[in-house]
C-alpha cells in the first residue's frame, strides 16, 4: 500500500511539473505568438511547393532556401512596400479631411441632407455633423498609421519578431511534417485525431488566406481603379480597405463603395456616384458571388453564420491576425465536437454489441 501511494504521489507530481514547465515554457513564447503563427500558416500554404521542389533536388535543405526565397519575394518585399505606401497616402488624406478636397465634400454633402425635406424635420445640426463624419475620416487614417507605426516604433522588438518568423519559417517548410507526427504521438487525444485537427487547422487557414488573396485582392484592385477614375482622394487607402473588409462574409468591401456612391450623388457629381454605385453592385459584389463557392468548396466545412461571427469575433480579440484565427479556432471547435460525438456513439455501441 505504501509503495502504491507513493507512486500515485510520484506520478501526480511529475503530471504537475509537467503541466508547469509546458505552461511556463508557452508563456515564455507568447511574445512571439503571432510570429509562429503566422510562420505556421505560410509554411502550410507553401508546403506543396517544398514537397515538388524536394522530390527533383532531393536537397531539403536546399528546397527549403529557395522557397523561403520566393516567399520573401512574393509576400513579404510587396508587404513593406504597400504599408510605406499606405502610411504615406493615409497622412494626404487625414490632411485633406480637413482643408482639401474631402472636407469640402462632406460639407456639401451634409448642406443637401439638411434641405431635404424629411431630414429637414429633425433640425440637424450642420456643424455637428460635419465634424463626426470628419471625426471618422481622421479616425481611419489614424488607425492605419498608428497601426503600421506600432509595428516598427520599436526597431529592435520588430526586427526580433521577423527575424523569429523567418528562421521559424525556414524549419517549419523543412520539417513540418515530422513536428505534426511528434505533436500527434505526444498529445494524449492520439495520433489519428491529431493528425485530423491538424488537417482541418491546415484547410481552414489555406481556404482562408485563398479567399483572401483572390478575392480580396481583386475586389481591392478594381475599387482602387474605381475611386482613381472618378476622382476620389486617396484610392489606394480605400482599395486596401476593400481587401480588408472582403474578408467579412455578408458585407464585403460594400461598406466602403456604398456610401462613397451615395455622397457622390448627393454632392452633385451624379455620373461618379452612379458609376460607383453600378460597378460596386454589378462587377466588385460579382467578385465575391461567383468566386467565393468555387474558391472555399468544401475546405472550410461551415455554416457561413459561424463564418462571420468566428471572422468579427476573431479581428475584435486578435487584430489583423484573427481573420484568419477566429475560423480556424471554429473550425478546430467544430473537430473537436464531432469527436466527442463520435467517441459518445461509440459507447453507446459497445453494451449492445456485448448484449448482442
């Protein structure tokens, strides 16, 4: 008896030192939790590439240099150069909300909805109004500097964090498939289900980032040129806003070019608004509805409700990274649930069968 105590004894600590260090050890990391993240989603996006490349040099090593390199040249070089450019179009047009351009056509815009004659009844305050909407533009353009700034204002910390994410990255395209064997032989749920949450952790993030991409990328694009063309300030900032909000199912990139249709009208500029307004609904939404099913297909296996609520929930708690974590910590729910259920059908089996 006192041998078996003392094992249970023996064992309930090392399961406490266990948990400790590996609590400690996270904790340790969480610093550089976006960076590993984000080195894990890229690693998986271009896995395949790792794999063809391998299979002719048959050079690991030298397979995953060269796809590190073409990453560098096709994500993170044009990253650097859109956020230099996004800093500088954001400060032209914080100016222009106040003296340029725009703030004249806020002020006009909001003399027509004093006139009408419905508004007129709820004796709107002209200046009132003016300086929220104005309030609003600053606040964007804040946002996008102060976003952007916040992650080089300290030159160290950021080139620690890059450089953590690219040496990670280097070893996650070399190596990953045996780090997601260990992981699945280590965690106590097993190997088949470790494996299977980390195919759907893997599918969810590359639908995800394909979605994106495309999508985003396009509809980006084609509203940048849409607000070049009729004469809009600051289209590029308004075009990456587009890629920013294309990720959010059921509303798009439409909450920008919607109103910027509408305060074109109302301001008098009727064939820029009503051009706006046509493209948005017929060409940028179309973008969306026939590219978005073929695109995800039956990779992210969601209900498009959970679809928007994991996409806002996750970019209110994570920022930029949770448009991309919030689906796949749903998707990983979903897996997790169907298991549990699984392993509850196999129970209620296993006494019939005995019965049998």
């Amino acid at each position: 008896m006192e041998t078996s105590d003392t094992d249970k004894i023996h064992a309930r600590f090392f399961y406490a030192t266990l948990i400790a260090v590996t609590l400690l050890f996270f904790f340790m990391l969480k610093t550089f939790f976006f960076a590993l993240f984000w080195a894990t989603v890229i690693a998986i996006l271009f896995s395949p590439l790792y794999r063809w490349l391998n299979g002719r040099i048959n050079a690991p090593n030298l397979s995953a240099s060269l796809v590190l390199v073409v990453i560098v040249l096709l994500i993170i070089l044009p990253a650097a150069l859109v956020g230099t450019l996004l800093v500088s179009e954001s400060v032209m047009l914080y100016d222009s909300v106040d003296s340029g351009p725009l703030g004249v056509k806020l002020k006009i815009f909001l003399m027509g909805l004093k006139n009408h004659p419905f508004l007129d009844r709820l004796h709107l305050d002209e200046a009132v109004l003016t300086q929220k909407i104005a309030d609003i533009a600053r606040g964007i353009t804040n946002f996008i500097v102060a976003t952007l700034s916040n992650l080089t204002q300290n030159t160290f910390v950021f080139i620690v964090k890059f450089g953590v994410m690219l040496y990670a990255l280097y070893y996650l395209i070399r190596d990953g498939q045996r780090f997601v064997r260990a992981a699945g032989r280590l965690l106590p749920i097993g190997d088949a289900r470790g494996r299977r949450l980390f195919e759907r952790f893997a599918a969810t993030a590359r639908a995800t980032l394909k979605v994106t991409v495309i999508i985003g990328g396009l509809q980006g694009i084609l509203g940048g040129i849409l607000f070049f063309i009729t004469g809009i300030d600051g289209a590029l900032i308004w075009g990456l806003l587009m890629i920013f909000f294309s990720v959010i199912p059921g509303i798009g990139c439409s909450i920008i070019w919607a109103p910027a249709g509408v305060i074109l009208i109302t301001t008098g500029h009727l064939w820029e608004g009503i051009t706006i307004l046509a493209a948005g609904a017929f060409v940028i939404s179309m973008v969306d509805n026939l590219l978005r099913p073929i695109l995800l297909g039956r990779d992210v296996q969601m209900h498009s409700l959970l679809i928007f609520l994991s996409t806002l929930g996750g970019i209110v708690v994570f920022g930029v990274s949770g448009f991309i974590l919030g689906p796949i910590l749903a998707a990983l729910l979903l897996a997790v649930w169907e298991m549990y259920g699984e392993s509850q059908a196999e129970d209620e089996q296993a006494p019939a069968k005995m019965d049998g």
